[in-house]
C-alpha cells in the first residue's frame, strides 16, 4: 500500500529527546480523526520504544535514534530503529515484567502492545533493534 | 517536572507537576525519597491533578515507592487523576493495589 505521507527524523540517544519523539509521533498522528485517549496511546507506545533506546539500546551511551513516521490509507506506523546493543532474545523481553532494572516495570512492550493494533520487535546483539508499531485507521464512516 | 512535597497529618504530600517519564524518573524517585527521609512519615499522597503524561518510568518510580512504603506498613494514596492517565494506571496494574480518591482531602479522611 502506497505512503501518503512520511515524515522521518534522527535523534541523539538522550533522555530529554523522549518527550520531543512522542511529541511529534503525536504531532503526526494528529492529521487523522484520532480520539484524544488514540493520541495518547500512541504517545506512551512511542515514548517506551524510544525509552527503551536510551536505556537499554544504547545503556545511556551516545548514538542514533531514528523515528519514521508513515501515513497509510488504513494506517498510521511509527518505526523505531538504533544501532545499539539489540536484544539478545526478543520474545522474552516482550513478556510482562521483564526487566533488567528493579525499579522499571517491564511494561514498555506491553504497553507498546496494548496501545498499537501491529507491533514487530526485530533485533540482533550487536547490530541494534528495529521496533514497527501500527495503529489502524477506522474510516470516519465507520464511526 | 516540578514537584512540592508537604506534611499534613502525618502525611507527607507529594505534587507533581509535568511529563513523568524516563528524563525525570531518577530525579523523581531522589525527591520522594529525600522527604521521606527527613520526615519519617510513614504515608505518601501522590497529588497527579497536574501529571499531563506518564509511562512505565513514572509508574515504575510510583510502584517502587509503593513496596518501600508497603514493606514499612505504610500507605500509598493517589489524588486528583487526569483521564488520559488513568488508562495508562489502568493498564499496568497499579489501580489494583494504590487507592485513588477525587480530592486530597477525601484521601487524607480515608487514612
């Protein structure tokens, strides 16, 4: 299916640029008739896959986020790609409470899942992680 | 983020002001657990009314407090929710086991 719009952006692996990534993931989201709690899904479900960069595919170290962003007729997708540490096992780290961190919940991939309608983790150790995340578009119609 | 901590009954008050996510969690969790610290209080009240976002970083500083608080047979009370949070609460689990109440008042009569 055909993109109608695309906008792409890179970012510097750094805690401050979350807010800025799900800013503008909301931003994006914002040209389709999207409810306010839709907007906000999609605003945690960006938010934990860039956090997840910063924390753990890069562990706080320097290096690139990149965020794309694509329009499809019956779709709105959000990749998040980095070069970092990638997950040495993808399935594990998507169950409910994983964590390598007391303190952290284990619920970015489980809020990733809930709030999206696709979500595909790719990832090789040492090569990075590639997070696709779709949310359906319902034809104002339907509605 | 800005936050104001306070004691009333024995109560120490936490307001947060802000996007509760990973940028803020570490400095988060110091303020709370500075003043529980210096108080000695045993428990927390989470004022959100001015939380516009929260993610699993929030939640997790939030949940972490909880089982200090809990072990220490204390209790963890959450006033003045937005909406748009309550879902993300919802979703974790955390409204199962932290009481929320509609005003800071209302929670502070329920201790």
């Amino acid at each position: 299916m055909a993109i109608k719009n695309q906008i792409k952006i890179v970012l510097q692996s750094l805690s401050e640029n979350v807010a800025i990534a799900r800013v503008t993931a909301a931003a994006f989201a914002a040209q389709i008739d999207f409810t306010l709690n839709e907007i906000e899904e999609i605003r945690v479900a960006v938010s934990e896959a860039v956090s997840n960069v910063v924390i753990h595919g890069y562990a706080e170290q320097q290096g690139q986020i990149e965020l794309i962003m694509n329009l499809y007729e019956d779709k709105l997708e959000y990749i998040i790609v980095d070069t970092g540490k990638g997950i040495a096992d993808v399935l594990l780290a998507r169950q409910p409470s994983y964590s390598s961190d007391p303190e952290r919940m284990g619920l970015g991939f489980i809020f990733m899942e809930s709030f999206m309608d696709e979500l595909d983790v790719t990832s090789e150790v040492n090569k990075g992680t590639t997070v696709r995340m779709a949310k359906k578009i319902v034809s104002s119609a339907a509605h | 983020m800005n936050i104001t901590t306070l004691l009333k009954r024995g109560v120490l008050i936490v307001r947060v002001e802000g996007e509760l996510d990973m940028h803020v969690a570490d400095k988060f969790r110091q303020i709370v657990d500075n003043a529980l610290e210096t108080s000695g209080v045993k428990h927390i009240l989470f004022n959100l009314e001015a939380v516009k976002f929260i993610d699993s970083s929030g939640l997790g500083v939030i949940l972490g407090r909880y089982k200090k608080i809990n072990a220490a047979g204390g209790k963890v009370l959450i006033a003045h929710i937005q909406p748009q949070v309550i879902q993300i609460f919802e979703l974790s689990g955390l409204l199962k086991i932290i009481k929320f109440y509609n005003s800071e008042a209302e929670a502070l009569e329920c201790l």
